[in-house]
C-alpha cells in the first residue's frame, strides 16, 4: 500500500492495523527477512506499535502546547498590568539609586540634556512662526497648522558695547519677534 499521500495520523493508524495484523497471523513465524535485516515478529511488532505511539505522543505534546499558549495568552495582560506597576513602585521607591535599580533590571531614567542658545533660539522662532501661521482659529484647526521655520541664525553679542546687525531667521520669519 502506498503511504505518500496520507497524513501522519493515518500512516500511525495504518501501522498499528499492520501489528494487528503481524499479531494475529505471524506471531508463531520463525524469522523474518526484509528491508535488508532479519526480524522476529515480536521485533516487527514492537516498531509498528513505536510509529503509532510516537505519532499519539506527538499530538498529546501538541495539545498540551496549544493549552499553554491558551493560557499564556488569557492571562498576560492581567501579568503585564501587574509587571508594569510593581517596576512603577520600584521605580518611585529607588528611583534615586541607580545601582538598585540595576539590580531589578531596571535602566535609570536619563537626565535631560539641555538646549544650548542656538537651540533655544530656533524653538523660539519656530513657536513665534507657528503662532503667526496660525492666527485666531479654533483649536482642531489649530492642531493642523505648523509653523515653516527650518532654521535660525544667531549673531552674538559682543563686550565692547557694539552689536553686529542682527540677521534675520530663514524662510521669512522675523527673528523670534512677533508683530
């Protein structure tokens, strides 16, 4: 009989039916020779009877792995709920100390770098522009308009009491002052 075509449960059915078989009417056969070895029909049976239990252990271990991903899915977001607020309580508990938060796994919060000048200036211009462009409207519409600065120029201020001219920010804005 041809196996090729048919499932794994069905070749494991189709072996155990051949120990059956090997069982009933060659128990008492002397020895077996085929698939270039010599087999008695104890040994013939017990790798028959092997195939159908492989393949029923093999769809036990499926089920019991489709149970624990069942449940590992039922039941993560209540723990991730729970993992999220005990790393809020650890956090606010050593949330000074480092080295302990390290010994929870946990990364410090990284302080804040600071804008420098030019920065500072540039997020000035670009507020100042997004508050032109956006004139007196209401609030949904205001959320939808930006302001075009995409750079500024910063002229420094020098000791000697004289200021060089002071150049104007790009793309049309007036420099931070609003008008």
């Amino acid at each position: 009989m041809s196996t090729g075509n048919q499932g794994k449960q069905k070749q494991a059915t189709f072996a155990e039916q051949l120990a059956a078989g090997t069982q009933k009417h060659l128990a008492n056969a002397g020895q077996l020779t085929f698939a270039g070895g010599t087999f008695t029909p104890a040994q013939v049976i017990d790798r028959l009877e092997s195939f159908g239990t492989l393949r029923s252990d093999a769809d036990a271990a499926k089920a019991v792995a489709k149970a624990k991903v069942a449940a590992e899915r039922a039941q993560l977001p209540a723990l991730r709920e729970f993992l999220l607020a005990f790393v809020a309580v650890v956090k606010a508990q050593f949330g000074a100390s480092p080295d302990i938060l390290a010994d929870f796994g946990i990364q410090p919060k990284k302080a804040r770098k600071p804008l420098t000048a030019e920065q500072k200036a540039a997020a000035n211009a670009k507020r100042q522009a997004t508050r032109k462009a956006r004139g007196v409207i209401g609030k949904v519409n205001r959320a939808k308009v930006k302001g075009d600065v995409t750079g500024v120029t910063i002229t420094p201020v020098h000791d000697n009491g004289q200021q060089p001219a002071q150049q104007p920010a790009s793309n049309g804005s007036n420099g931070g002052n609003a008008k």
